[in-house]
C-alpha cells in the first residue's frame, strides 16, 4: 500500500458544494486531512474539516477565507482549484444567412471571472503561506478541451488553456520554494449537470470515450489526491488527463 504522507494535512478545495469537488473534499477527508470545502452555494462539511461560503472570484471573499483556514488550523498545504462554471453559446450563430445570435460579454467575462481569474486568486492568497510553511501543492482544474477545442465554448475553453499556462508558469516560479503545481484535465465525466443532457448528447460523449464509459468523480477525486501525495512528489508542470482517453479518441 502506497502511503500518502497526508495525514493531518490541511487542504482547501473550491467548488466543493457538488459533483467532482465534493467528491474531492471527502476523498482527502478519508485520507485524514483537514479540508475546507469551499463554494458559492450551501454544501456538506467534510469529516474533521469545514465548509465555507466563498465567492473564489472575488478577492476579499478568498482572503478573508484562507485568513479562516491559518487562524483555525495555521497552515495550508494543498489548494485545490475545483470551481468552475459554464455559459456556453457559439461566438457567433448564423441562420438563414443573417446573425441570429453572438457570446455576450456577460456570458463570457463570468466565465473568465470564476475559471480563470477565481484561479489565480486563490493561488495568490495561499502561496504566501505555503511559502513560509516550507512547501505546498497547487492542483488546478483543466479539461480535456482546455487541450482539443470544443464547439460553443469559446469562453470556458479559454479558461481551462489559460490554467494550464498558469500551472507551467507557477511550476516554474514556486518550484524553488518546494510548492509543486499540476492541473489535472477531466474528461466527461457523471455530475449531475452531464445527467440532465439529452441522451443524444451523453452518447456522442460515449462514442469519443476509448473506454466506453464515462468517468466518475472520484476518479478525478483519486487523481487530485496521489498528485497531492508523496508519491508524485516529483510532479511538477504536468497536466494529468482523466478522461478514458478521449483525446485519442478525437
């Protein structure tokens, strides 16, 4: 049996109300870490940990959230960026040869603003600490089509590249101070938002699947966690695909 090394490790995970971030915060709460389940809306309190109404967008909400985190338990050493939203439509729909419709600026700078920006404040508040605590682990939500592209995603696919830029640079950055940073890239997997689509649309993500099925979100969950663990501890820069090999199948 592989051990971890993450016993009473304190852990932040966002977006952690439902789907692959609930499944995350109780996968590390298993593993004996102190995890602070984070999220816009109202979700679970991991075993031993806490859950938090935090807006990961919005900088006084995440600082005055890891402040919470140092004063209750005076260190973090895994954050995990989990949250993440979507506002899907085409950059611009034609019909009939005219414009029927375009992305709003609305549509995409929320998108941009949780994503993205939600990302690199989160990292930003944490790193300090982690600084001063001699080493940490940023792990950072991509997906497979932050990689391949995805029709009427033109502001959630930026997003999910733009983490990974992110992820190679602070690789780069933070290595020195014992701080690796990964991004892990799902592929389709069962939340709830992927069961309430058309059968139609679920089976096309099939038929792209090499495996044959879609992932579960604790196999994102047990990805976070052996890239968090001592095992991977020389990881750093990587974006791991979760996806059933999908990729190879486009």
């Amino acid at each position: 049996m592989i051990e971890t090394g993450l016993q009473d490790k304190v852990v932040i995970v966002t977006g952690a109300a439902a789907g692959i971030g609930q499944a995350t915060a109780h996968r590390f709460a298993r593993e004996g870490c102190r995890v602070a389940a984070w999220d816009v809306k109202e979700g679970q309190r991991p075993a031993g940990g806490v859950f938090q109404r935090v807006d990961a967008g919005v900088a006084a909400s995440v600082n005055a959230a890891v402040e919470d985190v140092i004063a209750r338990w005076g260190a973090i050493h895994v954050l995990v960026n989990n949250a993440g939203i979507l506002r899907d439509g085409q950059l611009v729909k034609i019909k009939d040869g005219a414009v029927a419709g375009v992305m709003s600026d609305e549509q995409f700078d929320a998108v941009i603003g949780v994503n993205l920006r939600g990302v690199f404040l989160c990292t930003r508040a944490v790193t300090p600490h982690m600084i001063r605590e001699g080493g940490g682990v940023i792990l950072n939500a991509s997906s497979v089509v932050g990689l391949y592209g995805n029709f009427g995603q033109t502001n959630y696919v930026a997003t999910k590249s733009g983490v990974i830029g992110m992820t190679r640079v602070w690789a780069r950055e933070l290595g020195k101070y014992h701080i690796r940073v990964n991004a892990v890239a799902p592929g389709f997997i069962a939340t709830d938002m992927v069961k309430s689509m058309p059968e139609k649309i679920r089976q096309g993500m099939l038929d792209h699947t090499p495996l044959g099925r879609m992932g579960q979100p604790e196999d994102i969950a047990n990805a976070y966690v052996w890239l968090a663990s001592d095992a991977a501890s020389f990881v750093s820069g990587t974006v791991l695909s979760v996806d059933g090999g999908v990729v190879t199948g486009t």
